[in-house]
C-alpha cells in the first residue's frame, strides 16, 4: 500500500528512528548502526521468549536486520519506525516456527534460561502486572521464574507475542495490530485471554483476594 506524502511527512517529523531509517534508506552505514544499536537487545528479548527456541534468538534478530537492510531502497514510513519493525519480526517469528515444526528442544532452553537470568526479573513483573495480581506473595529465585516461564510459555504463540509487544515494547492496540497483521479487537481479545490464562497460573503463587485492576491499554 502506497504512504501518502503527508503521512510520511508525520512519521518522519515525529519519529527520530524514521528518520535513521531514511538515512539507511540513502545508505547511511551509520545510521544502520544506530538502528541495530537502538534495537538488538530488544529484538533478542523478545525473540528470548516467544521464538521456537531461546538459542535462535540473535539469529533471529540478525535476519529482522538483514530484511531491513534488503528493504531499505524500497522504505516508506507510514508508520512508527518500532511498528514497522516489530511487523518484520512478527513474521520472522512465524516462518521459523514452521520451518521448526513447532518443536521446542525443552531441556536446551531451560538450561539456557537458567544460566542467562538477564530479563528474568522483568518478564516476572510483566507475566505478573499482565494477570492483574499483586504479587506479595510470588515466590523468589528458581521456583519463581521456573513458574512464570510456564505460565508465559503456556500462553498461545499470538497470546504471547500481543504480550511481548504491549507491556515490553509499550505499542499501542493499534499498532499491535498493524504488527500482527490482526484487528484491534483481535489484539484487545488476545491480551484479555492472555491475562485471564495467566491469573488462572499464577493464582496459587499470590495472596488470595489482592488483585490489580487491569490498566487500560492506550489505543
């Protein structure tokens, strides 16, 4: 779909990494550089956690940067350059679960995750605030982050990605949405289900009757 010269006009007043990217677009080394500077440990965190296997992750993120790059003459930013992104990765994402059948070599990822604890910490808040419990009484260390995992790799592959995005990458309804190539209520019923699937596993980890009102996600 062709980017009107207003809406580009917009993105590119508004959003400083669309405006790297038009550099890239010019073939500006550096502002490449910058890109991949900005976003790699981001991409490699989320990858982390919804991809087919934790140890794909940077292989994973360098393809999202390598379809940048080969896309890079034919940029137009009709959207925020993180949305445009993040619809890059999302499709990453599904061509290598296909290409892996779905598999999960769940003995390798666990003893990955358990040596790189970096992240850990922050998808326990996010599982937690996500389910809308007050976790006074989640448990620390192993037990707790063995629990989490579960409950987040429990979720749906879409479930976990609409997660990754909104309370990671702070990406509106809408621009989840334009990410994952779904409606905005597609995405709204996704982080519902995602919260109510998470409350549901980690009810027995918090004090019972705390809960947080599930915040009002920005469209």
């Amino acid at each position: 779909m062709a980017v009107s010269p207003s809406t580009a006009l917009r993105y590119q007043q508004s959003d400083p990494d669309v405006r790297l990217m038009l550099r890239v677009r010019d073939d500006d080394a550096g502002a490449f550089e910058e890109l991949v500077r900005r976003y790699q440990s981001r991409l490699v965190r989320m990858f982390h956690h919804i991809g087919p296997s934790a140890e794909l992750a940077e292989d994973l993120t360098q393809d999202v940067f390598l379809r940048v790059y080969r896309s890079r003459a034919k940029y137009e930013p009709g959207a925020k350059f993180a949305t445009w992104l993040f619809t890059i990765a999302t499709n990453v994402a599904r061509n290598a679960a296909r290409s892996q059948g779905r598999r999960k070599e769940i003995s390798e990822i666990d003893t990955k995750r358990q040596q790189d604890n970096s992240g850990g910490d922050l998808l326990a808040r996010v599982a937690v605030e996500a389910s809308g419990l007050m976790p006074t009484r989640l448990v620390e260390g192993e037990e707790r982050a063995s629990k989490v995992r579960s409950a987040v790799e429990a979720l749906g592959e879409r479930q976990r990605m609409a997660l990754m995005l909104s309370r990671f990458e702070n990406l509106s309804y809408v621009e989840i949405a334009e990410a994952m190539g779904l409606s905005t209520k597609a995405v709204k019923s996704l982080l519902s289900r995602a919260r109510v699937n998470l409350k549901e596993a980690l009810a027995d980890y918090i004090e019972p009757g705390e809960l947080l009102e599930p915040e009002d996600e920005s469209e």
